[in-house]
C-alpha cells in the first residue's frame, strides 16, 4: 500500500518552514528558508509576497528530496500564516503592492477616522476586535486613499494564508480563524456584514469567500504544480491563522485550555465555546470546530534576544567554545536571582505593547535600578516581566469569567527551566510543557498535520490526533510562596505601565519633533 503523506507551510514573519509528515504524525524531512522584511518609513513593515511564494517553492523541493518520498505520495497540504495581513492581488493571484503585514501601523490616521464614526461600536462588537493600526480595516482605508488605482484595480483582498492557498489553487477563500482582521466579518454568523463593508468603504465583490479551515478548497494547479514540483491534483485545505493553529499544535484541543506563546512575538490563547468582546484583546475562531480562541498579543518575547546582542558578548562569544546556547547561559545566570530579582521590575515593551495596552509608543523600562542590581537580577527581571505581561491579559480575560484549566507552554522560552517556573509561579498554576514522543514540540507543524489529515480522511478527530501525538508532558508546579511575591510584584508592574502611558506619549512627540 503507498504511503501517504501530508504536507504542511508554516508562513511566519521571517521565515517560512515547511514539513513533510507520514501518516502516523512522524516528520520525514523539515527545511526553512528567511526573509527581510522592508521597512521604507519608521511604521511601514511590508514585504513583496511573491517572496513567500517563492520561499514555499524552495522549501517544498527540499523537504521532498530529503524525504525521499514521491510527489504522488502527497495527499493533502495545509498552510498558515501569520495575520492581519493585506494583499491586494489580480486575478492571476499576482501581488498589486507589497503585503502589508501585521507590525505595519501606518493607518494611524484610518484608525481615529473608525474610531469617530457612530458604528464604531459596532464594527468593535460585529467582529469581537478592537479598532487598532494593525488590523487589516485600517489598511485597506489607507490602500484606497493613498493609492486608489490598486485599490480599484485590485481582484481581491486577500490575507497572507489565503494568498498562499490561491497561489496553490487559484481559489480565493478567507478562512474564519484570519476572518476577523476585518471589522466587517460579522464573528458571530460567520459572513461579511454589507450594512458595515459599505459604510466602511470597501466593496464585498473584491472580498473572497468565507470558508472554515478545515474545508478542501481546491486542488494543486497544473503552474502551482510547476513552481513546486508537485503533482497536479492535491487537495489544499483553506488553512488559518499561526496563532491559533499553534494553540492547536501546543495541546489547545478543548475549551478552558491555553498555551502561553513564548517567542519573538508571545501571548496567549484560550479555548472558549461562545464568543467573548473584550477591545482590550484579540479574539478569533479556533480551527476545531464550535470552539473560538481568546487571545493576547505581548512583543517583549524578544528582550532576551535584545539583551544578547547588546550586552550578551561574553555569552555570544563562550558559547561555541563549550558548545552551550547563549539563551541556555542567561538562564543559569537567571537562577541565581531570587524571585522578584532583588526589587527589579521590566516593563518589555521593547516595540511597543499590542494587548492590553495597545500602545505603539511604549517602549521598555527597568524600574527599581540600584547599585546593588546584579546582572542575573537584570536577566530573571527579563523573564518575570514577560510573564507579567502574560499575566496582565490573563487578568483581563477573568473579567468576563473566562478561566483556565491548563496552562500549555509552547515556543523557544519553554527550553528553560527556570522561565517555565517562573511562568508557573506567576500563574499560580501548573504550566505544562507537551512534547511528541521523540521529544519534540508540537506547534504550528503538529496543528496543521491534524487538520489536514482530518480533512483528507487519515484521522477522525482532530483533538484526539494532537492529543495522541503529545504523549510527553513535563509540569512545572507552582510555589504558593512565589506566587503570594509575585501578586503584589505585578501590582506594581501593572501601576508602573498605566502610569507611563503618557509619558511615552510625550517622549515619542519630542523624539518625532527632534528628527
């Protein structure tokens, strides 16, 4: 009998990765390839997307050679991508103007014009989402008043998944889980709202269809199959947001689950049964059906990476030699801070802060320098302070009665030992790291295996499958002690960053005027 093979793209903001997986949930071969982002004026970040398609084109050869395996053995792919992306594109699926992504915030002036008008509210309720530069609304207002010949030029609206699900299939869909970047996706009936597209401005017949993303939109076409060396005829599921599916990924298969995001980009994701308006935090379908994802967004993820290149030399330079991570070397040097390191609070709002502040003039802040600060209480404040960033959304979500039965931990920060705990102690929860039964993590790759084997008939139920594959748990109880610290600690974390909210405004202001 021949194998069977699912092949997933993950679509991130650097890099691409993609992998191809037996039917058991096995990874045969795995490849990645980067990218820059272009960043022509202090708030743009947008990138030419034929560039993704390209990077998905060079991994899928590599990851199919190394395999071993035969194009014809593949039969399903599923994509996702990262969100609140636009790209205008023509009806060969060709980009009109560079995609802009999610940490583009140059509809300032589009955002306060939503905010004025009347439906406001409603725009905020239709779609469970606050009004903000980085959502797809506010971009596609500025796409048709600075460049109003590619707005009316253009075939459709599509977001990063759903650009590289055409470029497969040459069918333009929208799944739910990327659906609610839209202030007109109405999250509740699933469908585009006319009464608030046609206030807002934009013409439902340049959007495309709504699907859920688990759906086999179409079939690899005869030039997809061309640009990739795949087989003409692969069923192509419609794909969904990175976040979400990395919830899927991390062990989020039911509701009162969560995953803590912890990476360049961190946050959250609860599994929910009914929808939750909350403008302080981003809320989306999950891909499992009749369950949604409240979700927070944190950037402080990468003040490690920060503290690396800019006063890490030692580590940067000694880890070769003994053949150790820099990041490993942090977090030893971390240990020996004790919790609440010595009085030190971070704020690691390094670009900004999106939940629950939505502040792009935020910026990072040690609060409580002395002379007696040691370099491990400037690292583990590093760590306590990303975790309290967390913690501050967690404490949004419980004013709707929103709780959490299990803490999941996911991304590059669960390799340390003492951040798990940390995050542990912070929650006042067990925080639980699943793995796969080679020891890897699941994650954006695991999460789109299951839906697509789900949808080309190798799997039942797409929670039993990630649940099947993540055998491997390691908790990290919490302290009663740490945590009783740590909730007066975040008190004045969370004081410290509303109090500066002008402050920053202000410094912004004199540093823009100063330029």
């Amino acid at each position: 009998m021949a194998q069977q093979m699912i092949l997933t793209v993950d679509v991130g903001t650097s890099s691409t990765k993609t992998a191809v997986w037996n039917q058991d949930g096995t990874v045969l071969a795995e490849a990645t390839a980067a990218y820059p982002l272009h960043r022509p004026e202090p708030l743009w970040a947008e990138i030419d997307a034929n560039i993704w398609w390209q990077a998905v084109c060079d991994t899928i050869e590599q990851v199919v050679s190394r395999a071993g395996i035969r194009a014809d053995e593949i039969v399903g792919i599923g994509v996702d991508a990262i969100s609140w992306t636009l790209i205008p594109v023509d009806t060969a699926v060709q980009p009109l103007a560079p995609a802009m992504i999610w940490l583009d915030r140059r509809a300032e002036e589009e955002t306060a014009w939503l905010k004025s008008q009347p439906e406001a509210e409603r725009f905020v309720n239709l779609s469970a989402n606050p009004l903000d530069e980085a959502y797809i609304t506010p971009k596609l207002l500025w796409l048709r008043k600075h460049k109003p010949d590619i707005f009316d030029a253009a075939h459709k609206f599509v977001e990063a998944t759903g650009f590289i699900t055409a470029r497969f299939t040459g069918e333009f869909i929208c799944d739910f889980t990327q659906a609610y970047g839209y202030h007109f996706f109405d999250i509740h009936n699933e469908r585009w709202d006319e009464t608030a597209a046609a206030k807002i401005g934009v013409p439902l017949e340049k959007m495309p269809r709504l699907c859920p993303p688990t759906e086999i939109v179409g079939t690899v076409t005869a030039q997809a199959a061309a640009d990739t060396g795949l087989r003409t005829g692969i069923p192509v599921i419609a794909g969904c947001l990175d976040a979400v599916v990395g919830a899927l990924g991390s062990g989020v298969t039911r509701p009162g689950q969560t995953n803590e995001q912890g990476g360049q980009a961190g946050g959250l994701g609860i599994s929910l049964d009914r929808v939750v308006v909350e403008p302080r935090l981003i809320f989306s379908h999950h891909v499992v059906p009749g369950q949604y994802i409240l979700a927070a967004g944190t950037v402080g993820g990468g003040s490690l990476g920060w503290f690396r290149d800019q006063l890490g030399q030692v580590e940067t330079a000694v880890s070769p030699l003994i053949q150790q991570n820099p990041f490993e070397l942090f977090s030893l040097q971390a240990n020996q801070s004790p919790p609440g390191a010595n009085g030190l609070i971070f704020l690691p709002y390094m670009a900004g802060e999106r939940t629950p502040l939505w502040s792009s003039v935020a910026r990072g802040v040690f609060f409580g320098l002395s002379y007696s600060t040691t370099r491990a209480d400037m690292l583990r404040a590093i760590m306590e302070g990303c975790a309290f960033a967390v913690y501050d959304n967690l404490q949004v979500a419980a004013e709707h009665g929103v709780t959490v039965d299990e803490y999941l931990g996911a991304g590059g920060a669960t390799q340390s030992v003492v951040w798990c705990q940390i995050k542990a102690d912070v929650y006042g929860r067990p925080f639980v790291v699943a793995q796969r039964a080679d020891g890897g993590e699941g994650g954006h790759g695991l999460g789109l295996f299951a839906m697509t084997a789900h949808a080309v008939g190798l799997v039942d139920d797409i929670g039993d499958c990630v649940n099947s594959l993540l055998p491997k748990r390691r908790i990290y109880e919490p302290s009663p002690t740490n945590h009783a610290h740590y909730q007066e600690l975040f008190q004045v974390y969370r004081s410290v960053s509303r109090k500066l909210l002008d402050d920053f405004a202000d410094l912004d202001r004199i540093q823009q005027n100063f330029r």
